[in-house]
C-alpha cells in the first residue's frame, strides 16, 4: 500500500515558469512532509519543508502549500530555471521516525 | 547545513566478493541512520534503520545476512554486501538523522556494479 502519491512522473516547463508538483498522503499520523532534489548519481538533498500546522512556506523560489484536509501538498517552483532540471521526491513522516517517499518527478527546463 | 559523507561513489567488485560502504555524519551525532537501495528512475526503497549501539531494523524482504549494518559510533555506520551477484547492482544511499529533529541529510551514493 502506497502511502505517498506523488504526480505528475516527469514535467517539463519553460525557463522562468512555474514548476509544480503534487503529492498526497493517507496516513493522517503524519507530520513532517519535506521535499528532496536529486540530481543524476548524487544522494537526494532536503529543499523545504513543512509541518501540518501550517498551510504554505516559502523559502527563495521554492514554495510547499499544504491542506491538511485534503491531505495533499505541492512543490511550487517560481521562475524556473535549467538547473532545477532534477527529480524531486516528496516524503513524509512521523514522529521522527522512518520517511515514506513518493515515486519522484523528473523536471526538466527548458531553456 | 549538516554533511553526510559515503564511500566510495563508485565500487565494482567480482561476484562472490563482499563489499563494505561507509556513511559518515561529519558535523553531527547522527542517532538514527538508514540504508537505502534506489533503481534507475525509481524512488528510494528503505532497507533498513541503524540506531547507534543496537542491531538494525530491517525492512521485509531485505536479507540481514546478506545486508550487513553496523553503527558502531555516532558519527559512523557501514553496509557490507556479502557474497555480492549481479542482482544485488544497484545505487545504494545512506541517511543520517541527528536527536535534534526530523531532518534527513544524506550521503552522495554508492554505484555498486558486481560482474
């Protein structure tokens, strides 16, 4: 059973768009959903976070809102530019304990 | 921010040999760590929890005496792939978390290729 839903599988957007991508979650327990960036051959690393007590943070060009009774938040990318090209995974988690991820998104810009 | 550092990037090795991966938390006392296995254009599959001092957690279906985890310090845990075949090629990425909060900081991966 897939506890984190994560679409669109690839994206692709022009230079200085906005990149947006979505995940649902089923397990109400959780309450910490951060998202990864990961480039080819490199470990994933953490872009932003968010916790349920709050519905949107932003953090440069990167934004997470979140609606915790749709149980759903989304990745939003401003001006999107061709080294955003990456895959991004969405996770959430509880308690601190182990992370469930999404499938991934592979971004890519075009310039 | 917190840096995770994994040996080696790259390893290939003759099937039947073992392998041993590293996955040091540089700046931070990492209480938990976790072993993770990913395919091409897939997402990460947890293998297993490493608590330091205390025998890990594996995931169902990961063979424990196939993957073996030490932590032996705060700072350190290790993956060795034991009497590693083709199957078990893959990239494998380790994930350190400090007793300060939720936040995973993650090593650069191994590429382990067995001939």
């Amino acid at each position: 059973q897939q506890q984190v839903k994560q679409s669109p599988q690839s994206l692709i957007v022009q230079k200085g768009g906005i990149s947006i991508i979505n995940c649902a979650y089923e397990n109400t327990a959780f309450d910490y959903f951060p998202w990864y960036q990961q480039f080819p051959g490199k470990g994933p690393a953490l872009l932003i976070a968010i916790r349920p007590d709050v519905s949107e943070k932003k953090e440069g060009r990167f934004t997470i809102s979140f609606n915790k009774s749709a149980k759903q938040f989304s990745l939003h990318i401003m001006d999107s530019q061709p080294g955003d090209s990456a895959t991004y995974f969405c996770a959430a988690s509880s308690n601190a304990g182990k992370s469930t991820f999404g499938d991934g998104t592979t971004l890519t810009v075009k310039p | 921010g917190a840096v995770v550092s994994q040996h080696p990037s790259r390893v290939i090795c003759k099937s039947g040999t073992s392998v041993k991966i590293e996955c040091r938390s540089l700046d931070f006392q990492a209480t938990t760590m976790f072993w993770y296995r990913q395919f091409p254009k897939q997402s990460l599959m947890l293998m297993a929890t490493s608590n330091e001092g205390s025998k890990a957690t594996y995931e169902q279906g990961v063979e424990k005496d196939k993957f073996l985890i030490n932590h032996a310090s705060l700072t350190l845990s290790t993956l060795t792939v034991t009497s590693a075949h083709p199957e078990d090629s893959s990239f494998y990425i380790c994930s350190a978390r400090s007793w300060e909060g939720e936040k995973l900081f993650f090593g650069s991966g191994t590429q382990l290729s067995v001939l």
